[in-house]
C-alpha cells in the first residue's frame, strides 16, 4: 500500500526525538532529531534562523527524509527550550552542535543554515572541520566588516545597528520594533504563502520564548564571530538572493570570495525566503561531498 506524502510526513513528526541535551555549563539544549535509520547516508545539523524555535520545518525534514538524511536540528540559546546563554559568540555554537553530536552518536555530519543560521552553520565547519564534510548557507550573513557594503539594501536594518551599540541598547530596539513589509518581495510572500508556509508559523510560535534568542543573535553577529570565515577548509556553498533585502546580495558575494573554494550561487529574482527553495539541491550538493 503506498503512502502519501503527508502521512509520510506525519508518521516522520510523531517519530523524531525531542530531548535535551545537558552542556558541561549547566544549559540546556533542545534538540529535534529523526533518529538513526539503517537506510541513512548522511546525518545533516539544521541551523534555524532568527527568530524560529529549531523544530522541524516541513519542507526541510521532506527533502531530509526523500534523500536518506538523518536531520538533526536544535534551538539555538534562549530559543525553543534552550536555556539562554549570555555574551554568546556566533563561534560558541560550534562547541554545542559538537555536544549534540556526541550525545546522539554521530562523529561526522553536514551542515546548513538560513539565515541567522548561516554563521552558525559556518562556525561549526571553521571550528569542528575534522567532523564537518561541508556547509550551505541560504541567506546567510557575513561577519560585519568594512570590506563592502554591508549594510546596503537592507530595507530595517534598525535591530542590527542596535546592537552595534550592546545589548541593552539591541534589547531596547526590540520594545519598539515592527516588522517592514518592504523587506520582503512578491516571491518571498508567494513561498510564504505556499510550501514556506510552515516557516511563518514557527516564527510565530518562537514569539512564547520572547526576544531574547533574536537580540543575542545580532549582537553576535555584529561582533566578533571568534573565528575568521577566511580560516574555512571544508566545501563551503553560498546561495543568495539576489533581490534580498534582508541580507542583501552583498553578504553572499562577500562569503564566497573569502573562503577558499566556496561557491556561490546567487538567484536573481529571489528574495529572503524564496531562495529556501534551494534547500533540496543545496542537501544533493551536501551528499556529494559527504
């Protein structure tokens, strides 16, 4: 009797694993895993961007499971059920996807991040590349420099010039914050509105956790990451929006020509959220450098 996707799907979600994984400092980490299935070729850690809680989204865990991929995915600090973790570097969570790995059983695994997962994902290959077979970013920011223009294009770039002046002054920005409509365009609402619809829900339901997640993430990313993205070894593949007003354009190009040997692949037309589509073929890239 064959299955259809959706009760794949289903039976998929009622079987990962949520549990907590205890850090060495006291924290707790809540991890989302599919578990280990002997037909499995590749175990991938999902770096959720900001704000989101790090369960499974469905387009993520389809693509996952259709290729034989174990997922992993975890809430970063003060997200999802993860304790806080205060004056966090982007580089620190190279140290806690390392702490799940070993608490789940895995040695070696791939690594993608959207968003204000990007640097994070990049932190794990910098910092772990004797467990790291390879990263994707998708939209994924780069370390704040004067190298080009980092800010152009972003249609509110007001939470992150916030916290170039600390985290109190981040945290105050958030009293007062409101989303702007501008910074997305029509493909980025068109995938909201159809296969990415599960990505507006988990930001929506990220909001119980409150702001502190995304405050400590822009305050990471606007200073020192504890790594320089330039030290990369691992295949490194940067995919960007060329039409992204979030984290525009530049972001990408810049990544791309600091690591050596990453490649870049830039979407015209795509925006903040459309370029998730890549997702798939950015996973049948991961599996031919596993």
């Amino acid at each position: 009797m064959t299955v259809s996707i959706r009760e794949f799907l289903r039976r998929a979600l009622l079987n990962q694993r949520v549990l907590d994984v205890a850090l060495g400092d006291g924290r707790l980490l809540r991890v989302h895993d599919t578990g280990a299935r002997a037909t499995d070729v590749m175990t991938l850690v999902w770096h959720h961007g900001s704000p989101q809680t790090g369960t499974f989204l469905e387009p993520v865990l389809t693509a996952a499971l259709e290729r034989g991929i174990r997922l992993v995915s975890h809430g970063r600090p003060s997200y999802g059920g993860s304790s806080a973790q205060l004056g966090r570097t982007v580089g620190d969570a190279a140290a806690d996807v390392a702490a799940i790995a070993d608490a789940i059983g895995v040695e070696r695994f791939a690594t993608m991040g959207a968003s204000g997962g990007g640097p994070h994902a990049l932190a794990c290959a910098a910092l772990l590349p004797e467990r790291v077979s390879g990263v994707v970013t998708l939209a994924g920011l780069a370390p704040l420099t004067d190298s080009f223009d980092w800010w152009g294009g972003m249609v509110a770039p007001g939470g992150l010039q916030a916290a170039t002046r600390g985290r109190d002054a981040r945290a105050a920005f958030a009293a007062v914050d409101e989303f702007d409509p501008g910074s997305f365009n029509d493909a980025d609402y068109a995938a909201l509105n159809g296969e990415w619809a599960a990505l507006g829900d988990d930001v929506a339901a990220s909001a119980q956790w409150g702001d502190d997640g995304l405050i400590d993430d822009d305050v990471a990313f606007v200073s020192g990451w504890g790594f320089e993205v330039s030290e990369i070894q691992v295949p490194v593949l940067a995919v960007q929006g060329a039409d992204d007003r979030v984290v525009p354009a530049g972001h990408g190009a810049y990544l791309a020509s600091e690591i050596r040997g990453a490649e870049l692949r830039m979407l015209d037309g795509d925006g903040h959220v459309s370029v998730l589509r890549e997702v798939a073929s950015g996973m049948d890239w991961l599996l031919e450098r596993r």
